[in-house]
C-alpha cells in the first residue's frame, strides 16, 4: 500500500490582546489527537512560529507532547534566522521529549547553498538521535534547498525526510529523483495528498486537517481502495474545504470558535474573515464535520 502519511499543521492560539492563550493551544492539540492522523507539525508557519518567544516556545511544545504524544507522530518545527537560535530551540524540545524536529531554512537575509549546509549539519549535530526533516519554503523564507543540496544533506544520518510548501509537483519529481527510496517528502499542499503521491511524496503536512480532519482520511482511504469514483467524490470535498479554509490561519480559528474547541484569535498581522468567508466556514462544518 502507498504511504500517505497525514501530518496535520496546528495554529497556536492567542488571546485578543495578543498573549498566549496556552489553554485554547491545549484544546486544540486534544481535538488533534482525535484526528487519526499520523502526526503533528507544531510550531510550523500554520502555528505562528515567527511571533513565538523562547519561553512561549517551551511552553507550546511541553504542552503539544502530553497531549499529542500518545496518539500520534510529534514533529516540532525550530527553524530561525540562525544555526545558534536553532540549536537552542533543539535542545529545549529534546529535554521536553520530542524526537523528531522540521527545521525551516535561515530567513531574511539570502544564503548560499554552501551556508545552508552548515546551518542545517549544525542542527542535525544538536538533534542527535532524533530525526529532521529540512523545511523548504523558499516563497516566504527568501531562501530554497535545491535537489543537489538535498541529496547532501540526506546523507546526515538524522535527515530523514523534506516537507515542502508552495512547490511543483515537478518539484518534487526533482527531489524524489535524488534523494534515496526511504527519504520521506511531505507537500505543504493540503489539497494534493493524492497527486503528490504520484510525484513521490509520502504524505502532506496540512493545517485545513487540524479543523476537519474527516475528508482527510476518507480521501486517503478512497486512494487505497482503487475506486475511481469513490476517490474522485473524496477529492471534491477535500477540495472544498480547502478553497473555503485554505492556509488561512484566521479561518482555522475561526472554525474552531464555531466548533467551541478555542476562543483565540492569531497574534500576527492577519486578516479577519468577513461575514461572507464565516458563512461558508459554517457551511464546511455542517458538511463534513
């Protein structure tokens, strides 16, 4: 059976006034949990990470592991602008637990190919035992990984696999082409579980699965089952959903308020839904909850 792996990419919530709402973040993880997904990308770009202190980080992540850690796969994102800040972030994770790290390549200022191996060789030294999965997201960070880059980095024992975000399908083609057979890619494309894994990928990293994971999983099991139509009509609610909540954080949030999961709001400069987008979230909750 074809590996598609569903991570689901979970938003941290805050309160109005834009502190950490470290209760809301809990009820979140524990209607995750109740996923049935294979794992959980914490801190990531659905969860705010760049606006997330130290402290706060220690806190998200303790909290994400007694909630998460019996039910599924934890990975915990640490990427930062440098090797110093992303090591410190591995070694507060690794005393809380965690094993298995994403790390999102240096951000702002552009790097060379030859400095984003050392960034990343740091971090795996730090990681140890653990495993890491390098974050390629060269439209928001400013800086990409390219398949030359990554078959080197494949080769550090700890790398164990690439989540990408905002890439072709030939894309991921190129990676697939040299990175080994065991070396896991994950799209960042919610919509393209499926189709991605005609391309290589092993699975997707999505946020719209923390919100409504249930078209996630019949859409996967319509792949396994070979039933074109079956998969064709599980196609078309994934891609529904995904067109009315999309990356879109304040839309996750938004559904969890209707659903009474948390009460937060995002603390980065982001626009609310209007009353038109609130509808339609509505409608996808009725539909496919």
């Amino acid at each position: 059976m074809t590996r598609r792996d569903i991570v689901t990419a979970i938003p941290t919530s805050f309160h109005t006034d834009g502190s950490l709402d470290l209760e809301g973040s809990r009820s979140i993880f524990r209607y995750v949990a109740q996923s049935g997904n294979e794992g959980a990308f914490v801190l990531g770009t659905t969860g705010e990470f760049p606006a997330i202190a130290e402290d706060e980080f220690t806190q998200i992540v303790g909290v994400a592991l007694e909630e998460l850690s019996e039910s599924m796969r934890v990975i915990v994102h640490v990427g930062r602008p440098s090797a110093y800040e992303a090591v410190r972030r591995v070694q507060i994770a690794r005393e809380l637990g965690a094993r298995e790290f994403a790390v999102l390549t240096p951000y702002y200022l552009s790097s060379t190919q030859d400095s984003l191996y050392d960034y990343f060789a740091a971090v795996s030294e730090a990681v140890g035992d653990g495993a890491m999965f390098i974050y390629i997201y060269p439209k928001l960070s400013g800086n990409t990984v390219s398949p030359e880059l990554l078959a080197r980095l494949a080769k550090l024992p700890n790398v164990v696999g690439a989540k990408m975000s905002e890439l072709s399908l030939d894309d991921i083609r190129a990676y697939r082409a040299v990175v080994p057979a065991e070396f896991v890619l994950y799209t960042g494309a919610d919509r393209e579980l499926v189709e991605a894994g005609s391309a290589g990928a092993q699975g997707v990293v999505s946020g719209v699965s923390s919100v409504l994971p249930k078209p996630f999983r019949a859409l996967a099991a319509a792949a396994d089952s070979g039933d074109a139509e079956l998969l064709a009509r599980a196609q078309a609610d994934v891609d529904d959903i995904v067109s009315v909540i999309g990356g879109d954080m304040p839309r996750m949030k938004a559904a969890y308020r209707a659903m009474g999961v948390a009460d937060g709001v995002c603390r980065m400069a982001l626009a609310e839904p209007d009353d038109a987008a609130l509808a339609e979230i509505d409608r996808v909750l009725a539909a496919y909850r």
